[in-house]
C-alpha cells in the first residue's frame, strides 16, 4: 500500500470514530478544541491536520505543482 493510500486509510478511521463519538457523546465544540487528558479527542485535530497536509504535499508532487 502506497504512503498516499496509508493516508487515506487513516483519514477515514479517524472520520469514522469522531462520527461514532459525536453520536454517542454529542459534539462539544469546546471538547474538540481544548480536549482534556483522557478525552478521546486529544490530539485528534493535530494528528488529524498532519495527515492532511500530508496528503495535499503527495498531491502536489504528483502533479508536478506547488502549493
């Protein structure tokens, strides 16, 4: 499996578990943005962003472009 698809992968796992925990739990905008130790959404949004960027780097490279 490339490193793109990995990224995907991961992107996806983790849309699904923060659909499930906002299902179960409700969405808590402050939850989300100043997570507490223990919450399942600590170091959601740093990992989250990474991969994304990540991804966006791969594309550029593919295409030959430049963000």
């Amino acid at each position: 499996m490339s490193e793109k698809q990995q990224i995907i992968k991961r992107l996806l796992e983790m849309q699904k578990r923060f659909i499930a925990h906002e299902h179960a739990e409700g969405f808590s905008p402050d939850a989300y943005y100043h997570p507490q130790d223990g919450d399942p959404l600590l170091g959601y949004r740093d990992e989250y962003d990474a991969l994304a960027n990540k991804l966006i780097d791969i594309a550029h490279q593919e295409k030959g472009s430049k963000r």
